[in-house]
C-alpha cells in the first residue's frame, strides 16, 4: 500500500489543531497525527470506493477549506509562522496595505496643518501638484469646498471633499493673508506619489533626509537624484534618519547604500543562505564623502534599515546615534500566489561587515541618546491681564503686542506680533472666538482675555518629547561643517 500521506497529515494536524480544544490529544493516549494517518490507511484499505490514488487526506482538506475558506488563512498563516516570526501569509488584496511602496493617491497636492488653530490652513503644496500649478500657498486659509463653508469643520471633514476621482475639478476657496476678499482656484485631481524620502536643508552646511521605509524604484531615484548634488549645493554635512523606518526591498536598499558609500570593492552586506552559500553585496563607489555623515536609528528601525546604519557605521562611514536597532537580520522571499495572495518565506541571513549577525540583538549606536520629556518650552511672553477689552488700533500697544504674542503660540495668528491691532489681529481674536463658543466682537473683552490665558496655562502645562537624537545628529553635524570638503570635487554634469 502507498503511503503518500505524510505531508497531507501534517496540514490535517493543524486544522485539528486549530479547532480541537489543546488538552484533547494528550487525553486520547494517541497523537492526532497518528489517528489521521491511521484512519486515512485504513479508508485506502478496507472502503470499497478507494484505490491506490486516492488520498482520503486531500480529500478532507479540499471539503473543509471550501466550507471555510478563513480557515485557509488561519492555515497557512500557522504553517509559515511555525519556522521562523518573520515568514507569513498575506491573504488576497491585502498585500499592499502591509507593504506600501510610494503611497500613490488622487487629490490636488496639499496637506494640511493640524496644528494650527482657528481655521483650515494649506501646511505644505507639493512640489509640481496640481496645486502648486493653480498657485495655492502654504499659509491659505481654506474657507470653502465645492462651494460648501468649511470653516467650522475639522481636517477629517475636509480632505475627503477636496479629494475625489482622478480626472475631475474641485473649486477650492481660500483666505490669503493681508488679502480683502477670498481668492477661488478650480483645481484638476490627478494621481499623486508621497515620497518615502525628504530632504531639510537644516542651515550650516546640514542637509537632513528621512527615509520612511525602502519601497521601490521611486524611492531610490528620489534619493539618489538629490543626494549626488548635495556637495555640489554646499552641504558638507549629512544626517539620514530611519527611525522608525521597517525596512522595504532588498535591491532599493542596496542601490541606496551604493549612492552613500564613496569607495569600490567595499562588501556593504552579505547574504547568507540555507544552504550556508554566502553572498556579498560590493560597492562601486557611487557616493560621496561628507565631512561628517551621521545616521539616526531607534529601536523601531528594522531589517533594510538597519543594515542601512550598520554597514555605514561598521565600514567607519557613519556614525548611529539613538538607540539599540529591533534586531531583524533575516531576509524573505515575498512571493505571490494565483489568487493575489503572497508567501512570505524566509530564505537568507543579512550579514554585517564587521557586526556580521544581528538579529535578536540589534546594532548599538555610537552614540546613545534617549528622548526626553519636558514640559512645552514656553516663551517669554509680555504680561498681559484680563482686566479691559484690547481694542482695535493702528498704533502701537503693549497690550496689544501681548495678545498677539498668546495668539501665535495658541496658532491662531499667522504674522508676527506687533503690537498693531489690525484686521489680522482682529480676524485671529474672532477665530479664537468661533471655536470656543464666544461672541464675535470688534475687539477683545476680557472675557475673551480670560479664554485665551486659560489655553495658555494648560499649554504650559503640556509635557512634549524633545527630540535630543536629533540634536545630538546636529551637533555632531554641524560641528564638522564648520570646515570645507577635504577634497576637490570632480566636474560632472547633473542633470
């Protein structure tokens, strides 16, 4: 009689498994595996309607996933899940939801800033967007939508009705500082990329860059397009952060790393496989040599991220500062089943030039430095009383330099405090005044006073995260852009 059940059992196994109270197979006296296969030999034998081909076992399997299919999922979820934490399924449709590239979206080309008060306004417009085509700014004020009053809704009220299918116009109404009257843009929706890579010119010679995860192509053209001007554009100091960053592609993270390292033949990682073949990854000396290149990690920098900062630190490139990386050191094969799903499977070990292994383990920083929390940096701010309405003025007041002064730091004041009670003064006041149910007055009483001292005492009450890493990346940064390139860079063209 064949026996061609042994893999088959294993699966049976883990339904029985899945659905089987735990304490059931140690009660029988006989492992579930034995009983399975042992019925499934005795239906090959004895039942009138089996013969050699047939597998009582497949058979089972094939009835019970068509009668649940989530059990299929459960399934090989388990399956995959028992040989390592990293191998996984991703059932069908749902892959780039945990495995975004470059976020792609249909809008106009804006964000919004959720910090500022008493109003909608444009935060940033992308760069070549349909907005930026339009001649929306950073600052607007977004008043309407479609022809709909949006002032007194949230962010979340908003982006959906600036948003809608591609190919289509929305009428978007905006306030502009020091303008009379509102100013309306008919705007085309088209697709749009959010990089997972941006670039802070920091002052000083320090250019800054974030990489939120190594996704695709896009990603790495971003970086290698702008990071090979750099010293061209002056900047002689580096910090590249990946904090938080997961990791991404194997051959995105390759391809970047090769920009940043300046030298050729240098093994930047090594791939170590199952079958103990190990394969190094050279550099071509692509890069560029800062004079300092400092490297930002945390403890949820993982996997392509990690190996990012630890070749650079290990091959003396860079220097981390941070905290201990999560300690991912295996790479997985994703690939992609008939019905969309995919199998994730781990297949190699990421090596280190002189780390060599690091997962469970992390890498260390060079420098390590934790957040901090403070209570908000408050400013010094003019003493102001709530005891008589500040009235409108286009001469100079203390008081009215004082009100001013709460108003900006509460983000209701877009210019600077000074001390001239003018429309935009008066227009911050009535927008303090609409989102905390006052009466809109042609001044401010002291009522309003009362309020706005009262938001001023609970900010200053605040306890916020001081980002001490990246001041430390600054320090070092800037300390080391003090001085010029240590050598001649070469003419080439970059365009």
């Amino acid at each position: 009689m064949k026996r061609k059940t042994g893999r088959l059992a294993a699966l049976i196994l883990v339904i029985a498994l899945l659905l089987a109270p735990a304490a059931s197979a140690a009660e029988s006296g006989q492992s579930m595996y034995d009983k399975l296969e042992t019925v499934a030999d005795l239906i090959t034998q004895y039942n009138v309607n089996s013969n050699d081909d047939d597998d009582p076992l497949k058979n089972a399997l094939v009835d019970m996933m068509q009668e649940n299919p989530a059990l299929f999922e459960k399934l090989m979820g388990s399956m995959l899940s028992h040989y390592d934490r990293y191998s996984n399924y991703v059932a069908p449709g749902l892959y780039d939801t945990y495995y975004p590239k470059a976020e792609k979206y249909v809008g106009i080309g804006i964000s919004m800033d959720a910090a500022r008060r008493g109003g909608i306004f444009v935060e940033s417009v992308l760069n070549g967007s349909p907005a930026d085509g339009a001649g929306i700014l950073p600052g607007d004020e977004i008043i309407s939508v479609a022809g709909k009053d949006v002032r007194a809704l949230a962010i979340a009220q908003i982006s959906p009705l600036v948003r809608g299918e591609e190919g289509t116009s929305v009428k978007l109404g905006v306030r502009r500082p020091y303008t009379e009257k509102p100013l309306y843009f008919t705007i085309k929706r088209s697709g749009l990329y959010v990089s997972n890579v941006t670039f802070t010119d920091m002052g000083d010679g320090v250019m800054y860059i974030k990489i939120a995860r190594f996704g695709d192509l896009k990603t790495f053209t971003d970086f290698a397009s702008r990071y090979k001007k750099l010293p061209y554009e002056g900047y002689r100091s580096v910090i590249i952060d990946v904090r938080g960053n997961p990791g991404g592609d194997l051959n995105v993270l390759s391809n970047m790393l090769n920009y940043v390292v300046p030298d050729k033949n240098k093994t930047m990682f090594a791939l170590r496989y199952r079958d103990m073949n190990i394969e190094p990854i050279d550099s071509t000396g692509a890069g560029w040599r800062p004079n300092k290149l400092v490297l930002l990690a945390d403890e949820h920098s993982a996997s392509a991220s990690e190996v990012f900062v630890g070749s650079l630190q290990d091959l003396g490139y860079g220097e981390i500062v941070g905290a201990t990386t999560y300690g991912k050191g295996y790479g997985q094969y994703h690939i992609p089943l008939a019905d969309t799903s995919t199998a994730i499977i781990s297949n190699f070990e990421l090596w280190l030039p002189v780390t060599i292994s690091y997962d469970g383990k992390g890498i260390n920083p060079k420098y390590a430095v934790a957040l901090k929390q403070i209570a908000y940096p408050m400013p010094r701010l003019t003493p102001l009383y709530p005891t008589d309405a500040v009235a409108a003025s286009q001469s100079y007041s203390e008081r009215t330099e004082a009100l001013e002064q709460r108003l900006k730091l509460l983000g209701y004041l877009g210019k600077t405090a000074d001390g001239i009670f003018d429309s935009e003064t008066l227009w911050a006041v009535n927008a303090f005044q609409r989102t905390h149910g006052l009466t809109q007055t042609a001044d401010c009483p002291a009522s309003t006073l009362t309020a706005i001292d009262k938001d001023i005492a609970a900010l200053a009450a605040t306890v916020v995260t001081q980002d001490t890493q990246l001041n430390k990346a600054l320090e070092l940064a800037r300390a080391a852009a003090e001085k010029p390139l240590s050598y001649v860079l070469p003419k080439v063209d970059l365009d």
